[in-house]
C-alpha cells in the first residue's frame, strides 16, 4: 500500500463523511483539481464567487469524470453541490492534500484512482432484504427492515438510511391509498425550502412531516401548517413519538398535531389491504415494498436505499400458518 493510500485510508477513518455520496464527489473533485493546478492549492479558490458552494461541484462535473473510468451511473443528482458539510469537507481535504505534498508524499494520480474505487464500491453496496416471518407481528417485519438500515447507516454508507427509508415508504403506502402519480416524491436530502413545500407530502390539505427525531423546528412548521390551514401529521418511529409528545406537552399545539407511530401506521394499512387475511399479508407487504423500490429508483441515487425482494413473492402468495415461521 502506497503512502498516499494509507493517507486516504487514515482519512476516511477520521472523518467518516468522506464515505458518503457528498464526501466522495468532493474527494474526487478536488482531487482532479489538484491534478490540474497542481498542489499546494488555496482553498478559497475552490469556492464559488458568492462563497457559498464548491465551486464546479455539481452533477455535470462529476459525471464527466466518472464517464473517463466507465462509470455511466449517477454518484449525486447535485452532485453534492446541495450538500450544507461540502465547504467543510473540501477545507479539510485540500488541507490533508496540501500537507502531504510538503511532506513529499502524495501522488495525485493514486488518490483520484483511490476515489474512483470507493465510488465503485459504494455502487456495490447492498440494501435492506425483506424476509418474512408469519411467525412474527407485521410490525417486527418492517421493524427487521429498519433495523438492517440501521447498520447499513452505522457504517456511514451514505444517505441517512432510516430516514429515507421511512420517507418513501410512506410515500409508497400513500400512493397505493390515494393512486400513483398524485403525490410528489422528493430524494431525502432535498430540502423543504429549496421546494416550497410544506412537509414530506401534502395530500388535499394535510401536510405529512416523516422523521425520525421530531424536534422544536419541526413543531415550529407544523404551526406555519396549521396558520395556513392545513393539517399536519407527524409520522415518526416509536421513541420519536415520546419525543413529539414531551415536545407537545402543554403546548397550544398538544390537541392540533396528530403524532402516528410510523410501523404501526404501515401494518395497519398491510391488514386492511389483505382484508384481515394473514396469509395475504406477505404479498400486500410486498406491493408496498415494491412501490417504495420504484420511488427509490426515480428519487435516490443510493443502491443501498433498494429494499432486495423475492421475485415469486410479487407474483403470488403461499398460504401458511402462523407458527411456520419465516416464508420465502
């Protein structure tokens, strides 16, 4: 292992952003840029004329050098330009880069290759795999998906995967209620401002807010919702609804704020939709997962937001008894 691997390495292990999609386009940008100036490089010439973004950080510049390696899929639709830790990363990096080359231990070529086989392996990377239990609540069953998100999400792959997971899969739950193409589906780290959206999702005039730590800005906008006449909802997992509800507490806003417990809300609308059958269950699981899929693909760029489902499992149930346990 060459010195300047060992200094990525080192690097990526210090500072565990530099493993996700904004991270990664950084790397890779600066690391052209220093090939193309030459080091030691000014950080402050790396930021637009108004200060606020990486310069030249965005879709189009980083799809043109993934395209010199064969790669055709896009890393980031903004190409991490949107992303608020981009300046703080690229400081960071071309201080590392700055402080190699005065050491006399950087080789610019190694370490854009270095980034292109991170950026490789993240498109490797696998996501959350349904496996049904009759033998357990439907409840446990998205909870068993969120959980493999959960450690997928430990080690720093990226997306924060619990909340974008639960995003679209009440995205996906909604368009199976109210028809596809009637709501607007938006990538996690797209922010309400840059949209104007009121919440997640507006259906008529309720405005739907999913996370996964409700918190006091969260309230604050529920509020804006309710001034504008709109109905919020507050879907979050377990913990967050004792979360929202100390934030409640003696508020004018306590009896106005429908707060829903996310696996709940999905296991219910699973029941209703396999008109109670339980053995119905699995295959009304599985459209919903499905529908989630294809918000995923349209909306994400992440491979490892995908939720890996048994194909015969779309085409048809199998009939089972509750304590048979897990069903393939």
């Amino acid at each position: 292992m060459s010195e300047t691997v060992k200094k990525l390495e080192a690097l990526r292990k210090k500072n565990k952003k530099f493993n996700q999609k904004s991270g990664l386009c950084v790397g890779l940008l600066v690391s052209r840029t220093a090939k193309e100036r030459g080091l030691p490089i000014d950080w402050k010439s790396m930021l637009t004329p108004e200060g606020g973004q990486v310069a030249g950080l965005g879709k189009a510049a980083i799809q043109k050098i993934l395209a010199e390696y064969g790669i055709t899929r896009v890393l980031a639709e903004e190409g991490g330009r949107t992303s608020r830790g981009a300046i703080a990363l690229m400081k960071a990096y071309v201080a590392e880069l700055n402080a190699w080359h005065a050491d006399g231990i950087v080789n610019l070529s190694e370490a854009e290759t270095w980034w292109i086989e991170r950026i490789h392996a993240h498109f490797s990377l696998k996501g959350p795999k349904f496996h049904f239990d009759l033998g357990r609540s439907l409840r446990a069953n998205i909870e068993d998906l969120l959980q493999q998100a959960q450690e997928i999400q430990a080690n720093a792959r990226g997306t924060t995967h619990v909340g974008a997971i639960l995003q679209h899969l009440v995205g996906a739950k909604i368009d199976l209620v109210v028809g596809k193409g009637k709501l607007r589906h938006h990538g996690f780290s797209v922010a309400d401002q840059s949209t104007e959206r009121k919440g997640d999702y507006q259906v008529e005039s309720v405005v739907v807010h999913v996370t996964t730590h409700p918190s006091e800005a969260l309230i604050r906008k529920c509020a804006e919702n309710l001034q504008a006449g709109l109905r919020p909802v507050i879907m979050t997992l377990g913990d967050g609804v004792m979360m929202a509800a100390i934030l409640l507490k003696n508020s004018p806003l306590a009896d106005r704020i429908d707060v829903l417990d996310v696996c709940q809300f999905l296991a219910a609308n699973v029941y209703e939709r396999s008109l109670f059958k339980v053995a119905d269950c699995k295959v009304t699981l599985s459209k919903l997962l499905e529908r989630y899929n294809e918000i995923v693909a349209s909306c994400e760029t992440d491979p490892s937001l995908q939720i890996k489902l048994n194909e015969t499992t779309l085409k048809k149930g199998k009939s089972a008894n509750i304590g048979e346990g897990i069903v393939t």
